[in-house]
C-alpha cells in the first residue's frame, strides 16, 4: 500500500469514527406529568401551533426525551406531541427546564426527560389502577431501562378538578395518595417531586383546589406557583413566555433543593 493510500486509511478510519459516536444514555431523568399546561399550550392563540420555538427551548445533544415507543431521542418542541395525543400541543416547560439546569450547572450530564401529560384531564384519571396512571408508571420504569437515576417528578395539573365541589375537595387526598403510590411502584419513598399551583382554572373552584395544593405536606415535595404568569386568549393556557419562566423556576427549585 502507497503512503498516500495508507494516510488516506487512516483518514477514513478516523472519520467512521467521528460519524458513529458511541450511543447517548441520560444519567439524570425527570418525570413530566399532569394535564395541559405540563403538556405545554406555549403559542396557541389559533387551532394551530404558531411553530415559535424560543431560544430556551431549543434542541440541545444533552437533553434527550422518551419517544412514544420507549427509546430515546433528542429532545424538541412540542414535547408532548405523541403523548397528548388528539390535542394541539405547543410549548411547555420541559425544555427550558433542562436547558436552565444545564446552563447553571454544565457538568450535571445528560438528561433524560419522559413526556407523560394528558390535557383535559381530573386527578382521579391519574389514581392507582387507571390508564393514565399504568402508563406513568411503565414509562418511568422504561426509562430506567438504560442506566439512568429519576430525578424527580414534576407535577403540573388541577384546572380540570375546579369545577365540582367534590372533586376540588378530594384534591388533597388524591394527590398525595398519588404521590404516595408512584413512590412505591417505583421503589423510591424519597424520590423528589416538584409540583406546581395552578394559577388558572376551568371552573370557578381554583382556589380550593390551590388550597389543596399549597397545603400538601409529604417529604421532599417541593411547591411552586404558576400565579403571576401571562396565558393565551383562552385564559386558561400559559403563554410561550411564561412556560419558559415556569421551567427556570423549577430548574431553580431543583438545584437549590435536591441536586448534591
């Protein structure tokens, strides 16, 4: 073999090589559930989604998402697109949640995040046994499938229980037996959860309902409020913007209360 045939070779090699990285596993996982706002509404003031990704969502190599099938993908907007299936998703606080953890803290590793949300939906369609609830569990399993550690659930859903008085003040009790399970199906007593207090509602029962949440007591359950954000024409659905904040916010949260 001539010299320039054996440079060429190795050039050839190394550029295989350069092509056909190694696979990317997440180390560091996190739950997404609940109901639409979770599923994320970002930039839906018409039947359509207006396709306005914000910088803070952007795609990023490090952060990957679990595909409807259970492998694993580089995370992009909308988040919940084959998970919130027959509805119109847009922007939600996943990605700006994992681009703000990687941007504070860049030697986190890569994150994994399992899109798990369902608009339109009460607390007790997420209680033991349900569909909803089955398919949390096995895609938070599934997950784990590859090596990684769940960090945390983040927990965003309540607008749908605003409007009967018996589902408002059954909230408390629901949610903390469904946080509760979820711990023990997935062997984990202490693991992290991160929910948010709605801050919009569909019926006129949205402060029992905040009640209930701002009052659960459970260990290492950690609550933000979504008060104060900006919506959509519907008043119901966060805007781009306040996504993006909502997920600063609990990127915050996470890293001053459960990262070591």
């Amino acid at each position: 073999m001539s010299k320039g045939m054996l440079l060429f070779f190795f050039f050839f090699v190394a550029l295989a090589g350069s092509v056909c990285p190694e696979e990317v596993k997440p180390k560091n996982i996190f739950i997404l559930a609940g109901q639409s706002n979770m599923a994320g509404r970002g930039g839906l003031n018409t039947p359509k989604w207006d396709g306005k990704i914000p910088y803070e969502s952007n795609p990023n190599p490090n952060i990957l998402q679990l595909a409807l099938d259970k492998s694993w993908v580089q995370a992009h907007e909308p988040l919940h697109v084959e998970i919130d299936y027959g509805k119109t998703v847009g922007i939600g606080p996943g990605l700006p949640f994992a681009n703000a953890i990687l941007a504070k803290d860049p030697s986190f590793g890569v994150i994994g995040l399992v899109p798990c949300a369902k608009g339109a939906t009460k607390i007790k369609q997420w209680g033991l046994g349900t569909k909803l609830y089955t398919r949390l569990v096995e895609r938070a399993k599934a997950s784990l499938q590859s090596g990684g550690k769940i960090q945390a659930l983040i927990w965003y859903q309540g607008e749908s229980d605003t409007n009967e008085k018996a589902d408002a003040e059954s909230y408390k009790s629901r949610l903390e037996k469904l946080f509760q399970d979820f711990r023990r199906d997935l062997n984990a007593p202490d693991l992290p959860i991160i929910m948010v207090a709605i801050a919009s509602a569909e019926g006129p029962l949205m402060e029992t309902v905040r009640e209930a949440q701002l009052s659960i007591n459970l260990n290492n359950v950690k609550c933000i409020d979504a008060k104060g954000s900006h919506f959509n024409k519907d008043n119901l659905h966060l805007d781009t913007a306040s996504q993006v904040l909502l997920g600063q916010k609990l990127a915050d949260t996470f890293l001053s209360s459960f990262s070591h």
